[in-house]
C-alpha cells in the first residue's frame, strides 16, 4: 500500500476545525450589514492586547502594513538609518524603503538565525534611529543586549512578530519589549486569518492613536485629515474569523511544540536542528533544519512524497529590488543560512505519524 503523500501545508485542513465556527460569525457580520472597522474589530484588538499583556492594539490589512505604520508614527528624516536582520523576509526592509529610510543589514547569529546582537553596535551611526528585530521562525530574539544598546544610543525599538504569536523571551511574550510588535496574520501563521491581516501592539496610548489615526487615511473624525494617511484596516470578517482562532492560539502553539520535539528527538545529527534554550519559548511557525546538500535532500524527499519548503532561496541582499541602495551586499552567515536551510512540515493539521514518517525518509538520506 502507498504512503499518502505528506503536504508541506494545507490552508483548507489547518481551518477544518473551526469552519463551522466561522460560516456562523461570518452570516453574523454579513447579516449586520458592517464590514469595516466595526464591533467585531474592537472586540478583537482587545483580545488581542490582553493575550499579549499589552495595552493597546491596533488591526490593520497586513503584516507588512503593521511595520511599516509602525515606522511612518515616529516621521524620521528622509535617509536615516534602520538596522535589520540580513536574513529576514523582504517585507521587513520593504517597511523601511517604503518609509524613505535607509535599511542597514546586520547578520543573524548562525545558531538562532536571528540578528546577533553582537554585530549590532558595529553598524550603528549618527543617523541611526531604530532597530527592526525579526523574531524568525517562532524563535523570540535574545533581547537583553538589544534593548541595553537602544538604551545607550536612543534608538527605537520595533519588533517584526510575523512569525512568533505566543513566544516568548525570558517569559515576556514577544512584541512587548519594544516600542511596537508588528503582527501578521497571513493563513499560514500560528494565528492566521483567511487572508491578509495584521496588526500592532504598544503600550503608548499616544503611539495607539497615531497608528489609529495612519491607517484610516490620516483621520480622526471621518472626511477630516489630519495627517498623511494610509488605508490600511482589518476588515470585519477576519477580525471575526482571529477571534476564534485565538482561543485556540495556545494549543496550536502546544501542538506544534509537541511536533517539534519529535524532530529534535529523533533526526540523527546530520541536520543541523534548531537549538533550544530555557529562556526561549519557541513556537515553531516554521520549523527549519539545515544541510550542506540541502537540494539533494528537497528532492529526496519529494521523491518519498514529503513536501517540504525553503524559507528563504534568496537573501534580501541578493534580491533585484535592493540594487543600488545598500552600502553593503557581502553577508556570508546570511548566505550560508539560505543557501542550506529547510522547512519541514508542522502544521497543525499534521499528525505525531507524520512526523515520524519524515524523520524516518529523512534518516536514510
């Protein structure tokens, strides 16, 4: 008998437990006859915050959206600098270009993947005014160093939480140790909407209405701008459909944590695995292990009907839409990083079965 094939993911399976959940609240706001920033997005900004010990939140259409807004309230000079992770998604140093800011690349610590913190100091200038942390693949970054350095140099704090609802650092759940936690909320996150979303957290009431007012074209009060605006808000369906989910946010976080020990537990030591730390709470958006022939396993593993992915081909340095505007294009940790990772499948819908089908292919390699 064949093996049934193992997705990478499967948005209709990851959503099956809550889809009668969802055709219900989705008539509820279809029968009210409101669909933008309405109840059904306050109700879920609040629950949002509490979940994060914060005080306030804001939903807006994306995660890209969340850090970019996030950037756009504090209204740097044109070409100051921003320091990013030379590994990051692209969206991460999209938010800042699009800002008129300059992106300066830092290299991740080859052991965590994300920024190191080490390396930051060396990178900071005059013209340096915030620091843009990626808390990549569910891992929170080590944020100790970090904030003591935006402490000495005065520098804001923006932390990049696309991939890590529900971690945390030291206990304190990523998002509220800087200035604002940028969310997404694409599908497929540990909290994912049936779309895009996102949204930013902060402790500033000042900071909330500034976001409030960016994302609603620059307004307060309707037809009356006050600043340069974006349109960029969560729509009430998805608010509807992330309150639901988000009661399940933990176990999801649980489950894949459980999926993630067997990985670690059982693929020999040829991959190099994640590492885990007692101050780290990770919660495992992406589960990645790294090779020297990581092509050759992809395709062994396609071969045994396993589907995996590669976050991510490319680095940013490496992408055409950065040519010309960074002062540095030699990151070697970052390219040794993209050049061997591997994403395998942990997605809530996938079984301890599944799990140990992979480790079992992926012990013969």
């Amino acid at each position: 008998m064949k093996n049934t094939p193992i997705e990478y993911e499967n948005l209709r399976r990851l959503n099956a437990p809550f889809f009668e959940e969802y055709i219900k609240i989705f008539n509820t706001v279809l029968q009210s006859g409101w669909y933008i920033l309405g109840e059904h997005v306050k109700k879920f900004e609040e629950e949002f915050a509490n979940y994060n010990n914060s005080s306030h939140c804001v939903g807006v259409a994306s995660g890209l959206d969340a850090i970019t807004l996030s950037l756009t309230a504090y209204n740097f000079e044109r070409n100051s600098e921003v320091i990013v992770p030379s590994n990051t998604y692209i969206a991460t140093i999209l938010s800042v270009l699009q800002n008129n800011l300059k992106p300066v690349l830092v290299e991740p610590d080859i052991a965590t993947y994300n920024i190191d913190p080490k390396k930051i100091e060396a990178s900071i200038t005059s013209r340096t005014k915030a620091i843009v942390v990626v808390h990549l693949y569910g891992k929170a970054c080590d944020m100790t160093p970090i904030l003591e350095l935006c402490k000495k140099y005065n520098l804001k704090l923006i932390e990049d939480c696309a991939q890590s609802h529900g971690a945390t650092y030291k206990s304190q759940k990523t998002g509220t140790f800087g200035d604002f936690g940028a969310f997404s909320f694409y599908p497929t996150k540990n909290l994912g909407a049936l779309g895009d979303a996102g949204a930013i957290v902060c402790n500033d009431a000042d900071l909330d209405k500034k976001i409030r007012r960016l994302r609603n074209y620059g307004s307060d009060v309707k037809y009356y701008n006050e600043v340069v605006g974006y349109n960029s808000r969560l729509d009430e369906v998805q608010a509807a459909f992330l309150s639901i989910k988000l009661k399940k946010l933990d176990n999801i976080n649980t489950h894949k944590r459980n999926l993630a020990s067997l990985y670690l537990k059982e693929l020999k030591s040829d991959f190099i695995k994640p590492v885990v730390d007692s101050d780290y709470f990770d919660v495992y958006h992406i589960f990645n292990i790294r090779h020297q022939k990581r092509d050759a396993l992809k395709a062994y593993l396609l071969e045994n009907q396993i589907k995996t992915e590669i976050h991510y081909p490319v680095s940013p340095s490496r992408q055409m839409a950065l040519n010309g505007l960074l002062d540095n294009y030699d990151f070697p940790i970052s390219e040794e990083i993209h050049r061997t990772t591997l994403s395998l499948p942990i997605s809530y819908f996938h079984t301890e079965e599944d799990v140990s089908r992979v480790v079992e292919v992926m012990n013969k390699f």
